[in-house]
C-alpha cells in the first residue's frame, strides 16, 4: 500500500505554519516564573502536530529539530524544568527557524541546516545538563538521552481496533519503524480473523506481541504508537536486560488469546502505559482547519437569503405565468424591488465571506514590537484596539508590509529612549497602539506612538537641501510633516541622522495608494505621531461613475472624482503647443482629452459643448473632457489581465447590467500615458507630449 | 467512392494508437485552417464589442462570456488578408490557448466554420519555405484532407500579442 503523500503537503505546511503562529503568540504570553500550565501546552501541542507531520511526511530535518524543542517543552510542562527567559528566547528563534525550513520545503528547496543544527546543540546542551550525558554530540543519536543499561528489553502488546486501517495508519510502516529501534521479534495472532464469508477485507485482525531489544527510551516505542493510541490497545512493559529463558517462557505462555492479552495489559504497570495526553486530541483537532474559514453565522445568512431569493423567484415565475393585468404589474414591480432588495443582500454577504478579521495582520506585531524594542533597548508597549475589524483578504495581504514599516519606524524614530522619556517626565515605557475601525465604506487603521513627534526643523531643512521646496515656501507644520512621503526625501543613509521618519516613506504611500487608500500623518512635537491609512473595504468592488466618450462607456472611480463640471470657455488657456488649462478657482486644471488619449474617433471636440470630470490621484488634479455623464453604479471589478495584458490608462473591466463590457479608468495611469508629470513641488510641470502624439 | 471522412475514417480504425487529432476547420478568404478541437470552448456569432484603447488593430475588442472578459482577435487582420465585412455567416471562436506558463481564453473571428477531421499529426508536412504569404508564421504544418489542403494554425503564435 503506498499513497502519494506530497498530496496532503500543501495542508501540512499550511497547518504548520498556523500552528508556528500560535506557538509564536503564546510564547509572547509567557512570563517565566508566572507561566501559565495551558499556555505552555499549547505551545507543545502545536510544535507536537509540526513533529508528527513533518515526520510522516518524510521532513525529518524539521521533525528532528522539533524534537529537541518538544523535549525541552514536555520537561517545562510536567514541571521538571523551570521556564527562563532563556528558554523562550530560544524557543522563538526556534519558530523562525523552523518557518525557514518549512518555508524553503514548501518551495521545495534544500533547507539550510545551520541555524538549525546550532540552535538544537544549544537545545541539547539545555537538554544535556539534566540527562548528566554526554552533552553536545553532534550525531544525530545523541538527541535521545541514554539511559544506564544501555540495552533494555520491551514487550509490547498491540491489538489494533479492527477499524485501524480506516483511520489511514498502517501496522506494518510501525513495525518497521520498532525494527529500526533495535533487535525486534514479532509474533502475529491471527485467532481474530474470521472465516472467509465474514472477512472484512479493510478491517484489521491481526495483533502482535512484539520484544523489542533496544538502547533506546520507552518515549521512543511510545512515539511510534502514539498517533493509533486511541485506535488501539497498547503495552509496552519493560523485561529487563533479560535475553533468554525467561524470554521464551513468556513467548511460550502466551498461547495468545484475546483475554490472555487483556490480562497482560492489567497487570501491566500503571508508569508503563502509553500516557493519554492532549498532544493527539489537539492534532485532530488541528487536521480539522482547512483553509477556507467561514463564521458560521455568515452561511446561515447566506443560505437564509438564498431562501429568500428562492420566494422572490417563485412569485415573479407565478406572476409571469398570469395574464398581464394592471394589478399584476404593480406585483410584479414589488417583486423586482424585492429581488433587487435581496441580491444587493447577496452581494454583500458573500463579499463577507472573504472579509477576515485584522487580526490576522495584527497578530504579527506582538513579536516584531519585542525584537526591535530589545534591540533598540526601549520599553514598548503595544496596544491593539479594533482587532475584529474586518477587511477583504486582498487588502489585508498588501497592508502588512506598509504596516510594518511604519511601526518600526515608530519604534524606531518616533520613541525616545528611557533616559529621554524620563528626562521629559514621560512614562519609561513608551506606547505604540495600532488601532482598526470602520468609517464610511472604508476601513482605517491608525498607527500612533507617544513618542517625540516629527522635527518640523529638520525636516523643512532638508526639504531645502533636497530641492523638495525653496527657502522661502511658508509651509504649515502639516505640510511639512506630509513631506516625508516625497520621493526625493528619502534614500536611508541622508536621512538617518535627521529624524529619521521618511525613509522609504514614499514606497509606503505608494502601496497604500496601489490599493486605492491614502495615508497621513499628523504629529505634535514631544507627543508623539499619528499614521492614518484609510482604505477599501474590498479591491472587488467600486462606486463608478459611467460616462460616455464617443460610442465608448467607460467608468471613472467616484473615489477620484472631486467635481464635474462645464467648462468656462473663457476661462480655459492654452500651455504650450497643444494643453488646454482650466482656471478652477485658484488653481489650474490640465485638462485631459481622453477621446485622443484613448485614441477614439467621433467625440464631441470642442470644449463648450462638452464636460469636464475632476479628479484627483497622488495629489494631482486633472480634468478629463468626457461627452456625457452617464449614471452611477457599484460595479464589480474584471481583470483585464487573465485573458490578455495590461492596458495603459485602464485598471481593470466590468460588465454593466446590459451585458457590455465596460473600461474602468486609471487615473494615475491616464496621467502617466498623458505625459503630465509630478516632481516632488506641487508644480506642474508639462512635459513633452511626444508619447501622446505617437500614439 | 471515397469521401475524405470515410478515408480518415478508415484511417483512424486501422491507426487508432497513432496520434490521431480532432480538428475543426474554418474558411478565411478561401483558404481553410485547423485548430485543435480540443482548445475550442465555443463558438459564438458575431456580437457588438467593447473596444480597447491603442490595442493593436488586429484586437478588435474585450467582450463577456459569461464573466469573463474574453478579447477578440480579427484572423484576417492578424494575416494581413484584406478585411471583408461581417455577415451573418461570421463566427467567433472562443479558445483556449496555452501561452507559456499560463492559459489564456481568447477569441477569433472567422469567415465560417467549416468541419471536423481526424487528422494524425504526423502527417502534418512542413509549410514550405519560399512561402511568400505573410501569414506562413501562423501556421504550424499543413495537411491533405483528401483533394483539400488544411493549414494548421500554430495558436501559440497566433494569439501571442
């Protein structure tokens, strides 16, 4: 019987890795000296479950690191051991190493040992000192403490439940695995087996006694088993260093019967048993986790609604069959709200599906926040508020590593040291909270620490010194601050000696912007700052505006559009050879034709006669000429990608309610493709237009 | 007498290990070309389109099967074969086509359908070549079908844009 088991790999490494993520935040929990006995189990059920896994699946260079670390753990757990801030030290760098190795399996790569190997001499020496062994050894023999007379011999009795294979365990991938242990001899009963008319042919009725002659430990016989504990009755009690008559009188007293076996498992020591433990509880439990987590409450809606649909369907099919009376119409009409009614319901109950609680990106911060404040030597604490706020599971993904940077740079930049703290009469620890809550159909995340603010000096000098503004801009503190997300201002060696704050800042609000958010910050100098990122709820759907150019529908963001308007012909100034502005109250508007940027024929061209859509991205506003305005819609987002490839100035596509395909406008795109360009002064600059005209 | 069908018919009896094919042929300005039955999702008739802006002219646009944005490529154009206009006869056949890694969905239109042959690929013969069509790239070997030649398009090539 073999199966392919690189079937089950992806379950693996995904379990592993949730169960490293757990073990991670648990060893966070723990104080030493005030650890708490549950705590501590679920770290050893987790590291238990990668152990038993990795194991079946042949990863033995992580199943042979995880065994260390479990050992350590089982000896803290049943209290031989005391926890020190040592140990968790270790133990965390442990769970880094072994995401290494699994992360470098999954990717199906060798892994690289050396991290491993010195961490579990590190384990061994932990280990080596209680075992009073020979410590440090470095072949892989050592990892199993010896024990004085060497060589022991084990009877084990093992009577597997008859539905043993169903559970997918073989007995005889167990046997082979006691043979590796040492010296094995076997004896099979087969009185069980029933006649050929009953025999079930994927039951099991076969039972073994087995003597085992090894310098190995009972853990070891103990581990072999332990995954079929509960699908079978087994003894292991120990013979003594006995090899020889008393050997074969056992063998020849039992003439094996089921009850003779029973009696052999009574009488057996009580410290011989196979110890019950919550190790094989916890990993069924685990195997349960797939990937796709729903709360339950968000099907019961979904199937409640789709009842609801299923009424509405019944009705209008009902009314369709009758003939078409004035009455009828007026139902009909109720039933068609009442469908619209209960597909927009629909909609956002499965758009919830994949909402996922923040706490998933959250979860991570715990263990970044002591690594950087140990190294940093800083005292921090890290508050979490708005934890169950939930957020499309595209979004959460990208938000992490702006996420991250930014706290580090709180951690960094923005907390004093203790002395200073102390000498600006501050509390010593320092707070960091990341906060998440919902506004609007957005979701925001804040990233505030009571630290020392943004230096408005520093950083308006240099600005000036990066040409980023001129010496006499008179700029609000505000302003200044919103400098750090410039292009120019970064680059980590210029600015390291300067607050600090702005390094690779642009990089962050570009990503946050890659997904239709925006970040801010606001500060107050000896306070501390605040990082606001505000983003959609889902990257699915958009509000859009449709407007028509041409023959061509195509859909604006609502997000981007600040105004429409008619454009004010005297008003309107040409720049160059061929860009129209448009004087907006105090400011000039380019005004983009999209019908030539787009290259279509048989728009409206002169400018009276047509509108002009407002928009902002990135801090420009642009005026794009569209023929009509057409109305408003949710509209669900298509790639356009999957089927053929990036189109400049367009973002994606969507089909409206007629069945047509419908463009969705890029903003930052269309700006590009245009040839406008942003430096880093609110300047417009208008460079040539050559790209546009060769299209 | 023979048909061609009864002959490949027979063929493919006596030569069912070989590495018989399915193809389904179509008419483009007389001549007419093979794909691989098992690439083609659909066929639909021509229907309006959603253009795509500076797309080069052979895309004649994006439209949506069921959900999906499917772009639609004019075979003439993609030949250079002067364009004639759409009729009731025009088809659009919706493929599925392996580029590189990926597999893309992808339409073409077409003059007609035509048939369906078994062909075994081995008998494919080269396309010559002094052939002075601009299209010769987009065909990766030729067959007879009894008195017919039938010009098996090479997809990949074809759809890579």
């Amino acid at each position: 019987m073999s199966i392919d088991l690189s079937q089950f790999f992806e379950v693996f490494f995904e379990e592993s890795f949730e169960g490293l993520d757990a073990m991670e935040a648990e060893l966070l929990n723990l104080v030493p000296g005030e650890e708490d006995l549950e705590t501590i189990n679920t770290i050893f059920r987790a590291a238990h479950s990668i152990k038993g896994g990795s194991g079946t699946f042949g990863f033995t260079s992580v199943a042979d690191f995880t065994h260390v670390l479990e050992t350590l753990l089982d000896q803290i757990r049943e209290g031989s051991r005391d926890l020190t801030a040592e140990h968790v030290n270790l133990l965390l760098k442990s769970v880094d190493c072994l995401r290494a190795l699994l992360r470098s399996l999954q990717a199906e790569q060798q892994p690289d040992l050396a991290e491993a190997d010195e961490l579990r001499i590190k384990f061994e020496e932990i280990l080596g000192m209680r075992a009073a062994t020979k410590a440090a050894a470095s072949d892989t023999d050592s990892e199993e403490p010896v024990t004085e007379s060497s060589r022991n011999t084990f009877q084990i009795d093992f009577k597997p439940h008859h539905h043993l294979f169903k559970t997918g365990n073989e007995p005889l991938y167990m046997i082979s695995e006691l043979a590796e242990l040492g010296d094995l001899e076997t004896q099979a009963f087969q009185d069980d087996v029933p006649d050929i008319t009953d025999f079930a042919p994927e039951e099991c009725f076969l039972s073994w006694r087995f003597f085992l002659t090894t310098d190995k430990e009972q853990s070891c016989i103990e581990e072999i088993f332990e995954w079929v504990e509960d699908d079978a009755d087994i003894t292991i009690t120990l013979c003594g260093g006995l090899f020889g008559d008393e050997l074969e009188e056992t063998k020849v007293a039992q003439a094996a019967t089921d009850t003779e076996i029973k009696e052999a498992e009574t009488a057996a020591k009580p410290t011989a048993e196979v110890k019950k433990s919550a190790p094989v509880k916890s990993a069924a439990a685990n195997t349960e986790s797939t990937s796709i987590r729903v709360g339950i409450d968000k099907v019961d809606s979904l199937i409640n609604m789709v009842g609801e649909l299923v009424i509405t369907q019944a009705m209008l099919s009902q009314l369709g069959e009758q003939e078409i009376t004035e009455a009828t119409i007026a139902s009909l009409q109720e039933g068609l709200a009442q469908l619209a009614h209960n597909t927009r319901d629909l909609q956002e109950n499965v758009m919830r599906i994949r909402m996922l609680p923040i706490s998933f990106v959250f979860s991570r911060f715990p263990r970044l926040v002591r690594d950087i404040s140990q190294k940093l030597d800083k005292q921090v604490e890290l508050k979490l508020l708005g934890e169950q706020t939930e957020l499309d599971k595209t979004v959460m993904e990208k938000i992490s590593d702006p996420m991250v940077h930014l706290v580090r740079n709180s951690l960094d930049h923005g907390l004093e040291t203790v002395e200073k703290r102390v000498a600006a009469g501050k509390d010593p620890v320092g707070t960091v909270t990341l906060n998440a809550f919902h506004q609007g159909g957005n979701i925001v995340i804040e990233i505030m620490d009571d630290g020392q603010g943004l230096n408005t000096t520093k950083i308006r000098e240099k600005a000036i010194k990066n040409g980023l503004i001129s010496e006499s801009d008179d700029l609000s503190d505000n302003e200044i601050n919103e400098l750090i997300f410039l292009p120019g201002f970064s680059t980590a060696d210029q600015v390291s000696d300067l607050s600090g704050r702005g390094v690779g800042m642009d990089v962050v609000r570009r990503n946050i912007e890659a997904l239709s958010g925006s970040v801010e910050v606001s500060s107050a100098p000896g306070v501390g700052s605040t990082f606001t990122i505000r983003l959609p709820l889902t990257l699915a759907i958009l509000d859009g505006q449709l407007v028509r150019i041409a023959e061509h529908t195509y859909i604006i963001p609502l997000i981007s559009i600040i105004e429409s308007l008619q454009i004010d012909i005297s008003k309107v100034s040409r720049v160059g050879k061929d860009l129209d502005v448009l004087r907006l109250r105090d400011e000039y508007i380019p005004i983009l034709r999209l019908y030539t940027i787009f290259n279509h024929q048989g728009a409206i061209e002169t400018l009276d006669k047509t509108l002009l859509v407002v928009v902002e991205s990135d801090n420009q506003k642009v005026g794009l000429l569209v023929d009509d305005l057409l109305s408003q819609q949710q509209v669900v987002i298509k790639s356009l990608e999957a089927n053929y490839q990036k189109v400049d100035g367009v973002s994606g596509a969507t089909i409206l309610g007629d069945g047509r395909v419908s463009l969705i406008v890029d903003i930052s795109g269309l700006i590009k493709l245009s040839g406008l360009k942003k430096p880093g002064s609110q300047e417009l600059i208008i460079e040539s237009k050559a790209s546009l005209e060769a299209s | 007498m023979i048909t061609p069908q009864d002959d490949l018919h027979n063929k493919l009896t006596l030569e069912q290990d070989q590495d018989v094919k399915q193809f389904l042929t179509f008419i483009m300005a007389d001549e007419e070309y093979g794909v691989d039955i098992l690439t083609v999702q659909e066929i639909r008739s021509w229907e309006e389109i959603t253009v795509i802006p500076n797309a080069p002219d052979f895309v004649k646009g994006v439209i949506n099967l069921r959900g999906t944005i499917v772009p639609i490529i004019d075979l003439r154009r993609r030949f250079a074969i002067p364009a004639i206009e759409y009729g009731p006869l025009t088809v659009v056949i919706v493929l599925k086509v392996k580029l590189e890694s990926t597999s893309k969905i992808m339409g073409i239109v077409v003059d007609a359908v035509s048939d369906v042959y078994s062909i075994a690929e081995h008998e494919a013969k080269a396309v010559p070549h002094l052939s002075d069509s601009e299209h010769a790239q987009f065909v990766a070997g030729l067959v007879n079908v009894g008195e017919k030649m039938v010009a098996l398009l090479d997809l990949e090539k074809t759809m890579d844009i």
